[in-house]
C-alpha cells in the first residue's frame, strides 16, 4: 500500500526527474504549536536537480508548490525546500 509520503515523492519524479530526493517528515517537531493539525504534514525536501539549480530560488520553489498544489490544500502544512 502506497503511503501519502510516497505518492508525493513520486509525484515529484515525474515531473522533475531530480538526480535524489528526500523527504522528511518533521511533524513532531510542531506538536505542540497552536495551529498544529495532525491530518497534515509538515516536511522537508532535499532535493538535487540540475534544472531547479539553475533556477532562481523563487522559481524553482513555485514549481514544486505548483506540482504538489493538491497536496497543499489537503495534506502538507509547512514545506521546507533545499536545492542542492
């Protein structure tokens, strides 16, 4: 069974094709804030890829909420990005 983590992974590969990728869930560490909202994700992304690279950081940061616009509706609270 396919996990919501993986569906959005995977849903960044096929759209992106990074070299690597990594999410990390980091909803423990925002348990005990007010808004906290235990239906949704608070993660973080490594990601490596050449073509965000050599975007400028708001860019490349658009393209992924763009892919994942569903996502944030319903499932990720925070999103935390990292471009290697």
């Amino acid at each position: 069974m396919i996990n919501h983590l993986d569906k959005i992974k995977e849903k960044i590969i096929n759209k992106l094709n990074p070299d690597k990728i990594l999410i990390v869930d980091k909803s423990y560490l925002h348990i005990r804030h007010k808004s906290f909202n235990d239906k949704k994700f608070y993660l973080k992304f490594i990601i490596k890829s050449e073509k965000l690279k050599k975007m400028n950081k708001i860019d490349s940061h658009k393209l992924i909420y763009s892919i994942l616009k569903d996502e944030m509706k319903d499932k990720i609270h925070a999103l935390e990005i990292e471009i290697e």
